[in-house]
C-alpha cells in the first residue's frame, strides 16, 4: 500500500467520523512482483508497522486512537517461522507502543495460562512501555473444524491438545463445532476477566467474527458481557419487529420471554431487562403468524407449564411481516445489514450457522473466502517454489495436478482443506482414478470435485457428517476444472450440450467474464452467451431427526461468477513468485488468458448412474 493509499484511506476515515485505526504491516512488501506500472515506490516508507505508526502520528497528530498488533507466542515471520518467539517480538512492539500507540490488540489465543504469562510479561517490562496502556486479547469463535485448522495455520497460532482434542471428537457436526466452540470461548473469557488491569482500564475482547456474529452473540450472553438495559420506550404499533429480550427476576421462577416492551409488573420483584441478540437465531423451523401468541404467564397463569409452553411456542413463531427474504433478489448491502441484526429478517437470519465459504449460498455475509484476504496461494512465495517447482511446460503444470492427486504434493494454488494432513479429503480419494484419467487422459486440471453418495449414515467414516447415527447424507458428483479454450469449444462443450439439464447443470466462464451454462445456451452454434438468470443446485443435503433437510454445498450462478474472479486471480498471484519476465511468468500468464473454468454437475447420484458423470466427461457415454 503506497503513500498516497495510506493518505487516501485516512482521511475518508476522518470524513466517516472513524478516530480508531490499527496500524499493522500486513504481509510483507512486494513491490518488484506488484509495481506492474513502475509508479514512484512508497512501500519503502512503511516495511514495518512502526513506520506507520510515526507516519500517522506525524500528519495527524492525536486526531486517531492508534492499535497496534501483539502476538502471544510471537511473531511468526513465513519465511523463518523457527524464529517465532515472545521475546524476539518484544523490541519490535516497545518500538511501535513508544511511536505513539494508544492499544494493543493481541493476536488470535486459545490458550489462557499462555494470554495471561504474555499479559504480565508486558505489564513488567523494563521499558515501562505497557504499564498503563489497554491490551485486548484476541478470539476467534470457532465456526467449523475447517476454519480453524485454516486460520491457525496461517496465523501460526497453536491449539492446546484439550481444546483440540473436544474440536475433532464432533468436527464432522458443524452445528456441535459451533456449540463446543461458543464452550471454549466463553470458557476463555471467563478465565481472562479476573485477569488484573491497571485502574480505570477496563477488560476488553476483540472476537474476530469472520462476518459470521451469532456465535458471538452467545458468548457475549452466556458471559454477561452485554449490560442491562435501562432505556424506557413506549409501546408501538411495530412492536411485533421490535427487540426480544428477556425479563429476568430475583423471583427463580419469574423468567418471561416477551416481544417487544414489557409494561411494567405490578410485582414487587426486581426486574432487569437484557438485550438478547441471539435468542431468536436458533436453527430449527418456525411458525409465520400475523402475531406473536399472548405470554400467559403472570397473575392470570394457570399454571408453571402452561407459562413453559406459551415461551416454547413463542420461540418457534415468527411475524408474517417481514418473514423471510425481502422481494427480489437479494444483494451483498441487504445481506450485510441483515448480519448485522437490523430488523427482523436480521434476527431472524440463520443461514450462516454452517459456514462453508464459496460453496455456500452467495447472499451469505461468509460467502467466500473466510479469512477474507481475496486471491492467495496461503503460502510464501519461497514455499510455492519448493511445493511447485519451475513449470516451463503445459506438461509441467498438469504433472503438478497429477502429483497432487496421487498424494505427492500436498495442495495445488486452489486447494482448499484436506482431512488431516493428507493432500486430499478420503472421500475425494474414492474417485482418485477418475480424476487421474480427466488430469492425465486428457490435461483438465482439477481444482475441487466430490463422489456421488446415496443415503449414507451421518457416521460414515467417508462420507458422514452432521449429527453422529442420527441421519443419511446424500451427494450429487460435480468436478470443477480449469480446460484450454481450443479443447472446451471443439471437445467438451459439443459434448455437454448432448445431455439435457435435467442430465447436467454446468457452467463455465474464461478470464474476460464470457459466461454461459446450461439453462442459458440457446444457440449451440454460438461460442458465448451471457445471461443473468440464475440456477442453483443443492449437491450435498442431509436429513436429521428432528431438523429440517441440511444443505451445506450448493452450487449457483452468482457464486460460481465470484469465485471465478478469484480463481483466476490466483493465476496471478502463482505467476508473481517468478521473476517479472521468467519462463514461468510467462507460461502461468498465458494459460491463465488461454483457459476456461468449468463446473460440472451431474444430477443422478443413485447407484450406477452415480458414476455417470465421470463416463460422460471421459467420453465413455453420448
């Protein structure tokens, strides 16, 4: 980020009123491999966090609360990870504290004894730096067993074994993942409150929500982290859309679960009103109604059951006004006012209770990449280098999909997560042959894919997931793979529009945005055709006891369009570990303009036809 970024970024923050900026480094410089216009090169006033720090200091004086980054278990350089330690890592944050930084904001931790040495070691320290400055510490709710072992290992943050040994026993339940992980943090929390501060600090938390809030809104219940409220409203004729709360009593068995403003008790009991963000978020069906059923419960109760069961029965009902999704297609503005718990399709929001980035549905505040940095390769260049080598040839790049299918390299560009360790998922590996013959038979080089199941257990040790024994999971196959243009318009493309979409849905875009799929070809004749009617396909669902039917991977239109900008994206990002100019830069160049991403799905999944997909992409059937 240049100078003139920097400048830009600070004073629409000054023009949008925001006075709080956390100053860090971000990944390191590297101008030689993104200067692509040879502008004035400014990174060189800002190679470390510090630099900013003074900068912001310099042309802003006190105008902004500055945050600066502390790392735990220290600082993990990529390039020398063995070097991570608390105690290299303090001179560095006694330089950016004296340059002028008004907090610290800690790095994610799992581990209080850890946060609470790394606490003490800076409040002690001889430079006297950190005696009275706040220091937040970092937490990241767990969302699912994939994210965390992502984030973790990007971050180079360690899990303690308990913490992970409760993660992995439920890891293939995301909706126990997120209950054992509301668990861990509150836990956390808890343990770090009594932790001492200096007079008028008070205890802060950052929770990193990965623009997923509902777990956190859990902890921040469960901890008592929100206040009581004591504002006083008048009752409205919207009080149907109005904030739940909960009405809590010295009484033990006073508790009343109301919409809207509670007039107030003739009792004589103390009440307290507490905001509840998260009571309405739960994932089970509800009951559209014109209004909420009456709370029975107070002087005219019949009884302590009947009170039960009218909260019950409220619990599970929702307004007919504004149920649902607005008219209309929704946009990323609407969905992200909607995360953010704005009006009652806000709180009434669930879909991002099972996170699964781009393979879920792209109105979802988590579509996408979850940690939310756009194109990357997830390592250094100096690690592409060695996992990937120097490719020179088509034949090199296809030999790097082959290897890593055989289990030879552990990712390509475009991996996503394995298992645990393995290059591939097991259930991937069912279908490893099949991949083989598209990689090597006919040089499409694969990027994700999955096996057709029918009806399997949620306890399958391959294709399970969900609650253990309590259900059957089913899969639809589908691959995704980048094909040389000249291949797709005289081979494949022929091919596909042989099957009806009844038999495939697919769709396939180039790096210029020509888009078509198989509800939008009317011409076969013609090469492209853009389209904006959508399609959208359920390729993994599961029926549970007791829950409606669970769709964790679907594939659409708007989804696929926006992942593809990223998957080209990543070309980029491949060719910029080389040399500006190199035989490597050149060929990832060239094949990033000369190919077109494809996705296939093929629709029958019982039995035999459940392999029909690979035949029909290997030519076997017409």
């Amino acid at each position: 980020m240049n100078r003139k970024l920097v400048d830009e970024a600070l004073e629409e923050a000054k023009a949008l009123g925001i006075r709080n900026i956390l100053a860090l480094r971000g990944d390191p410089p590297r101008s030689e491999e993104y200067d692509m216009d040879e502008e004035e090169d400014s990174n060189k006033d800002f190679m470390w966090a510090v630099d900013l720090v003074k900068y912001i200091r310099k042309v802003h004086r006190d105008y902004f609360c500055i945050g600066v980054a502390g790392y735990p278990e220290g600082h993990a350089d990529e390039s020398h990870p063995e070097h991570q330690s608390v105690e290299r890592d303090l001179p560095f944050l006694v330089a950016k504290t004296s340059a002028g930084a008004d907090f610290i904001m800690t790095q994610l931790t799992y581990d209080v004894d850890e946060y609470s040495e790394y606490e003490h070691r800076l409040r002690t320290h001889d430079s006297g730096v950190f005696k009275t400055i706040p220091i937040i510490p970092g937490l990241m709710p767990i969302q699912s067993y994939q994210i965390l072992r992502r984030i973790t290992n990007l971050s180079h943050v360690k899990i303690p074994d308990p913490v992970l040994k409760r993660i992995e026993a439920v890891k293939s339940d995301d909706e126990a993942v997120k209950r054992v992980g509301v668990d861990i943090i509150s836990e956390l929390v808890e343990g770090m409150k009594p932790l001492p501060t200096p007079q008028s600090v008070p205890r802060g938390f950052h929770f990193f929500t990965l623009n997923l809030e509902k777990s956190v809104s859990f902890i921040l219940e469960r901890c008592k982290l929100i206040p009581a409220s004591t504002e006083t409203t008048s009752p409205t004729s919207s009080d149907v859309d109005s904030d739940v709360a909960i009405e809590v009593s010295i009484s033990p068995d006073s508790a009343t679960l109301v919409n809207g403003e509670q007039k107030t008790s003739s009792r004589r009991n103390s009440h307290q009103r507490r905001r509840s963000s998260a009571l309405n978020s739960q994932p089970h069906n509800r009951l559209i109604v014109d209004r909420p059923s009456i709370s029975v419960s107070g002087p005219n109760s019949t009884s302590r059951s009947h009170s039960r069961n009218s909260i019950t029965t409220q619990m599970h009902e929702a307004p007919s006004v504004g149920s649902g999704m607005p008219a209309g297609q929704s946009n990323r503005s609407d969905t992200l006012l909607i995360s953010e718990g704005m009006g009652s399709l806000g709180r009434e929001a669930t879909w991002d209770d099972f996170p699964n980035g781009r393979w879920g549905p792209s109105s979802s505040p988590a579509f996408g990449e979850i940690d939310g940095y756009g194109p990357s390769l997830h390592v250094t260049p100096a690690q592409a280098r060695k996992l990937w080598g120097h490719p020179k040839t088509y034949q090199d790049i296809t030999t790097i999909f082959a290897r890593h299918v055989k289990g030879e390299v552990s990712c390509v560009p475009w991996s996503d997560e394995s298992d645990s360790g393995g290059s591939l998922r097991e259930e991937t590996l069912t279908i490893k042959e099949e991949l083989l013959r598209l990689i090597q038979g006919k040089g499409w080089w694969t990027i994700a894919s999955q096996p057709a199941v029918n009806g399997r257990r949620s306890n399958d040790k391959t294709f399970g997931w969900g609650p253990p024994g309590e259900g059957f999971v089913f899969q639809k196959a589908f691959v995704e793979f980048f094909i040389p243009l000249e291949q797709w318009q005289r081979d494949l493309r022929p091919r596909l529009l042989k099957y009806g979409h009844d038999e495939l849905c697919w769709f396939a875009t180039s790096l210029h945005g020509e888009f078509e799929s198989s509800t939008t070809v009317s011409d076969h004749q013609k090469p492209w055709k853009s389209d904006e009617a959508g399609t959208c396909n359920a390729v993994t669902w599961g029926v549970f006891r007791g829950k409606e039917i669970v769709t964790p991977t679907i594939i659409e239109e708007e989804s696929f369009r926006a992942w593809s900008e990223e998957a080209f994206g990543i070309w980029d990002e491949w060719r910029r570990v080389f040399p500006r100019g190199s035989v490597e830069e050149k060929l990832l160049k060239k094949y990033r303009d000369d190919v077109v991403l494809v996705n296939v799905v093929g629709h029958k999944f019982v039995g035999e036809d459940g392999g029909r997909l690979w035949r029909i992409l290997g030519g076997e059937e017409v």
